[in-house]
C-alpha cells in the first residue's frame, strides 16, 4: 500500500499547532528578494519577444512537471507511481522553480498540512495574516512550533542520494541554466529565464495559497479543523489544476485535482499522457480513496 502524505507527521502527547515563533530566514529571505529585486528593475529593460517565450515555456514546465506532479502529486502525496529515475528526473524540475529542496518541500507541506488537520493552529499555517504580512510570513520567515510533531521521512526519499543532492544544492542548481541562457539568449534570456521564472513562480505559489485558505467556493468541508480550502477557478489553468484547493482538501492523496464537471487541471491532462508513455501509473482518483473524517458536501 503506498504511503500517506500524514504518515510522516508523529504527534506526541504534547505537540501543539498553535503555539510558535515567526523567525526571520536569512537565507531564504535573501533569495525570493535578490530574484525579484533583479526582475522588477531588470525585465523591463531587457525584455524581448524571444525572452519572454522562454519565461513561459520553462515555468510551465518546472511548474507543472516539476512542482504539481513531481513534488506535490508524486513525492508528497504518493497519488501515482513512476520509476525511480523519472521521479528524480521530475524532482529535479520541481527544486529548479526555486522554493526549497525536494525534502525540504515535503517537510514544509506536511508540517503545515498537519497543522491545518488541527482544531487550531497559528496564523502562519492558516494564512489568516493579512497580504503583505502574510507574504512576509511565508516568503521571507520560518514557523518554529514551540511543540512540534516528530517528522518521520520514509527512506525511499530519505536515503535517495541523488534527492540529498538537490536538498543540498537547490539554489546552485539555477547556475547552469543561467550560464546557458546568458550563452544563447544574452541578458535578456538570463533575467526573464531565472529570477522572472522564480520570482514570479514563487509569489505566485504563495498568492494562490493564502487566496485558498481564507476564501471562494467549497464543494467540500471537512468538520473539526483549523482550516478549510477554497476553489480558484480563476487560476485553475496557470496553476495547472493546483487551484482546486477545496478538491484537495477533500481527496489529498488525488491526484486529479479538477474533480468536478468542468474543472480544468492541465496537470492531470499531462498525467493521462505520461500514462499512455508508460512513464507513470497507479493513478489516483477521488473513488479509490477512503473519505477523510468529518469530510461532507459544502453544497
């Protein structure tokens, strides 16, 4: 039986999702505002045709392979199966979008989905903060829980080395690209092709995450916890289908996440494609999962 995305989460007699500090994260920090400082002042000037073809195709790509499917769909949640080399390969497109590692995201995903599951926990988690204060919450800090649950990585990701690897190295992995971009396309490549690609894919993330958790429509409620997901039909395509945060909520370990009549997920089109390649597999879908407690229609 595959493995749960909540498996991970151990709480002890004495965890608590509520109680915590917001710390500063110098080195996180430093990153999203190096990126988006050299894209506000420097896309402008250097902005072409050709520039800007590049910035959509590689965020689609490290958007959608690598972060909906590859981290999220696949590592986090265990919604399909793939080989052992093309998940890394999609890993390796997931930690190019410029977040966090790939262990580190799980980390992060699961700390906070654990959270939410909670009666209560901090605002952090909730992204009950207002914008700017949650944008500074989420981009630029850390929530340290005073009591925290113990976090148990199952080995196939812990002792994966080349997953080690790109935990180490996720911000050296933009160099080559840079290098290759700066080489083939000039500045204009190199600005739009790196800091645009990750400024934007990483506050975007975080605006679609704070919309989610707070309001929209619910085709599902999940009783007794700390927060809801919401629907953003808005964003359903640039999102790939990770806008349908209230699907989410409701089925975690789906990887379809447009589950209702008329819901686009370009994630899962390109799932049903890599099936039909023999590259992926074992996909999951709402009706072969077990309803989480206290799960009920919101309409």
């Amino acid at each position: 039986m595959a493995r749960l995305s909540t498996d991970r989460m151990l709480a002890l007699p004495s965890s608590d999702a509520r109680e915590g500090y917001v710390r500063w994260s110098p080195t996180r920090s430093l990153w999203i505002s190096g990126m988006t400082v050299c894209a506000v002042v420097l896309a402008p000037l250097y902005v072409t045709p050709g520039a800007v073809v590049l910035w959509l195709c590689t965020s689609a790509v490290t958007l959608c392979l690598g972060h909906s499917i590859g981290l999220h769909r696949l590592l986090i949640h265990r919604s399909l199966d793939a080989p052992r080399w093309f998940e890394r390969v999609l890993a390796y497109l997931g930690t190019l979008v410029g977040m966090a590692g790939p262990l580190g995201m799980v980390r992060l995903h699961d700390t906070r989905d654990w959270a939410q599951r909670q009666s209560e926990c901090h605002d952090l988690h909730a992204h009950r903060a207002s914008l700017l204060r949650d944008a500074w919450w989420q981009m630029h800090c850390r929530l340290d829980l005073a009591h925290p649950p113990q976090f148990n990585l199952e080995p196939r990701l812990r002792d994966d080395k080349v997953l080690r690897f790109l935990e180490r190295t996720w911000m050296a992995q933009q160099l080559p690209w840079a290098i290759l971009f700066l080489w083939v396309g000039g500045l204009p490549w190199l600005i739009w092709g790196i800091p645009v690609r990750v400024a934007v894919g990483v506050t975007g993330h975080w605006l679609v995450g704070h919309i989610t958790h707070r309001r929209g429509p619910q085709g599902w409620s999940i009783d007794g916890v700390a927060v809801q997901g919401h629907d953003l039909s808005a964003a359903a395509l640039i999102t790939f289908g990770e806008a349908w945060h209230g699907n989410h909520h409701a089925w975690p370990d789906s990887a379809r996440l447009g589950v209702e009549p008329g819901q686009h997920d370009p994630g899962w089109w390109v799932l049903l494609a890599l099936r039909r390649a023999g590259l992926v597999w074992a996909l999951k879908e709402p009706g072969m999962l077990t309803p989480r407690p206290g799960l009920r229609r919101a309409r």
